[in-house]
C-alpha cells in the first residue's frame, strides 16, 4: 500500500483491475476532461469515468507519478492497478 499526503491518503492496489483509478479530483496535476468512458466494477455495475490524468503519491522510497490515472466521482476508494 502506498500514501499520498492531499484529501484521501489509503490506496488499494488491486491485481483485477486494469485502470488506476480516484474521486478525488484535487489529486490530479494534470487532468483531461475531455476523455469519457465507463469502468465496470466489481459487482458488474458500471461507473462514469469523467477523465483521465496524472497523479503523484508518496511512497516509501520517494514521490512517484501515476499515468493514466482515471477520474471516477462515483468510487469510494482510490485503486491502483497491479495487473
């Protein structure tokens, strides 16, 4: 697990799922807004995604860029992709 010291510092690194993934859109240092999609989850619901940008976090071993993290309002944990 890694921290990130803005709003929400609990990551979930999850092997199943294949996008990083965040509500909270005060993370983002960049962010296109422009990218749509939908993401399904776990329990075969669908979410909005409503963009898609970069992110840093600190780890232990120092500050790390996320790429391609996507921007879904509707999710309840930040996740980052292991898979």
């Amino acid at each position: 697990m890694c921290t990130t010291t803005k709003v929400n510092d609990s990551w979930l690194t999850d092997s199943g799922c294949t996008n990083h993934m965040t509500a909270y859109l005060s993370l983002f240092k960049d962010l296109d807004k422009s990218y749509l999609s939908k993401v399904k989850i776990g329990n075969g619901d669908y979410v909005k995604v409503e963009g898609k940008g970069a992110i840093e976090v600190e780890t232990m071993s120092g500050t790390k860029l996320l790429e391609n993290m996507l921007y879904l309002p509707k999710i309840n944990q930040n996740l980052v992709s292991m898979g």
